[in-house]
C-alpha cells in the first residue's frame, strides 16, 4: 500500500518542479520501477487516476510505467541471470557470490512538460 504515498511524493515533486520551470502543464510522466523494487505498477496506475484528479496542474496527465528486469551477475563465472527466476544462486555455476545489477529501480525517468 506504500504505493498511494509515492503516488503523493511524486505529485509534491512535480508540482514543485512545475513552480520553479514556470510549467502550465504536464502532459505524462514516465516512470522506471524495478521488478523487485517492491513497487506494484498496477497499484501505482490505479493510486494515480485518482490522486491526479486533486492537482490542477496533473489533472489530464498520463502515466507510464517502464519495467526494469532484475538482473543478478555471478563473480564467480561472470555470467548474468534472470534474478526473479533464480534468486541469489547461479543457475550456471551454482555459486551465490552473486549480486543485483538491475532491478530495484524507482525513478522519474521523463516528465513531458508544456
């Protein structure tokens, strides 16, 4: 449910941003959420329709939600893996000397400013 409160954060930084640029609208704003980053796309998409509709500035604004796969790398036979499939241990060498590389992302990649 921690998705409403960064649907609220995200709101309070782009009308701030809005203030500083002088922006009159703000047509989408994409977002880059890791797949285990703990953030529901689903959830943010929903949160979002209704949040939006408080703001004057985002009322009309789209957003888009870019996926990020999670991605391990092994230090011990330097190969990268699907995290999600198969967690900390290497499905080549077996190892779990391993660490994420993507995946845990959450940011405002683009904001479409009028």
């Amino acid at each position: 449910m921690h998705e409403l409160g960064t649907i609220i954060y995200i709101i309070d930084t782009i009308e701030k941003l809005a203030v500083e640029e002088k922006l009159t609208a703000v047509g989408s704003i994409t977002l880059e959420v890791g797949e285990v980053s703990g953030i529901i796309p689903d959830y943010l998409k929903d949160y979002w329709l209704y949040a939006r509709k408080k703001s004057e500035l985002l009322k009309e604004t789209e957003l888009k939600i870019l996926d990020i796969s999670a991605v391990t790398f092994c230090q011990n036979c330097e190969k990268t893996y699907s995290t999600v499939k198969y967690a900390k241990e290497c499905p080549y060498c077996h190892s779990t000397d391993t660490f994420l590389i993507t995946g845990n992302e959450f940011t405002i990649k683009e904001i479409e400013a009028m």
